[in-house]
C-alpha cells in the first residue's frame, strides 16, 4: 500500500532543512534521512550506529555521547548530594563554577551556563546561607561584586572531588596511561570548537 503524497512528500515526512532550488537538486550539507526510496517511497529513519559509513559513525558518537551525559548527571546529581544534602545539583554545578572561575560575577555565570538571571541569583543566594560562597568587593573596581567560594566549601569539594575520582577509576580500570592520555586528548578536541 503507497503512502498519502502531501505537497510532493509522502504524508508525515518532515524535513528540517529547505528543500533547494530546482528540479532533482540536491543540498550536500542538508541532513541525511536514511531509507528513503523515491520510488518506493519508504518512511525516512535517522542515522543508526549499524549504518556503514560516517553516518553510521556519527550515530555511534551521539549514542555514546548520550549515555554519558545520563551517567554525568547522575554523577552530579550524588556528588551534589555527598557534597551537602541540601544542595541541588543546579547549586552545585553553580559552585563547581565559581571555584574554577573565581572571582566571577553572576553575570558571568549566566554567560557561561545558560541561565537565567534569577535562577542563578537564588542558587548563589542558597550557597551563602549554606556558607560555601562569599561575595566580595572586585580588587580593580569596589563597585562590583564577585562570588568566591569559601574554605568551608574548599575542604568539602575536595573530599567530593576523591570520591568522584574512585568513581570514574572503575571506568577506566585495566586501561594503560598512553589510553587513557589518549582520551583525555580526544575529549579534549571535541569539546574544542571548531574554527
């Protein structure tokens, strides 16, 4: 049975990019939707980690990238807990920043997170009160103010810090040093922008 053809395109196709100018034209940096036949007109699928080629390899990249942002988040979200039981992982992402960035503005932290002003306002708000983030005159301008963290949350981050470092052991475990020196160079380039 032939799928319904709507505007050319067999119904439910959608497609993410315009489609180019002129009969049988085609866009090489369009997306690739694979599996579609124009004759046959089969329902287009993404990219699978099965699929030959660089778009296979690409689908194994974010598959992989995936699972480790899952596995990241639940990292955060125990070291958070293990750090103090009242700060949120949002809090704790926000001071992670602040200890590697001091001293910083929240403005600075909405830049560099992708937050909104006021989100970040009460998780710098809560880190105060629990006593891990200080906020201290600028030493260049007086009128500004910046977050430091605190040797309270010094000495906690450091216990949290050896616990994560046990954790991410096991993931590595039987691994040489030029391996894991290699993937450190890896992650190291794909969290580099290109150009």
């Amino acid at each position: 049975m032939s799928q319904p053809i709507v505007d050319g395109q067999p119904e439910g196709v959608v497609l993410d990019a315009p489609r180019p100018a002129g009969a049988g034209a085609s866009d090489p940096a369009a997306p690739r939707l694979l599996g579609v036949d124009a004759d046959a007109q089969a329902a287009p699928r993404l990219p699978s980690s099965a699929d030959d080629g660089r778009e296979g390899h690409m689908a194994s990249v974010v598959d992989e990238i995936g699972s480790m942002m899952v596995e990241a988040k639940r990292t955060i979200a125990a070291a958070a807990s293990r750090f103090d039981p009242d700060v949120p992982p949002t809090a704790f992402y926000v001071l992670r920043y602040v200890m590697k960035h001091q001293p910083c503005s929240a403005g600075d932290i909405v830049k560099a997170m992708a937050m909104d002003k006021s989100a970040v306002s009460r998780q710098v708000t809560l880190l105060r009160e629990a006593g891990f983030v200080d906020v201290v005159p600028d030493t260049a301008d007086g009128r500004v103010m910046t977050l430091r963290s605190t040797d309270r949350a010094e000495a906690r981050m450091l216990e949290v810090r050896h616990e994560n470092r046990a954790v991410f052991r096991t993931h590595v475990e039987g691994w040489t040093d030029a391996e894991l020196a290699e993937f450190a160079g890896w992650l190291r380039r794909f969290n580099t922008p290109a150009g």
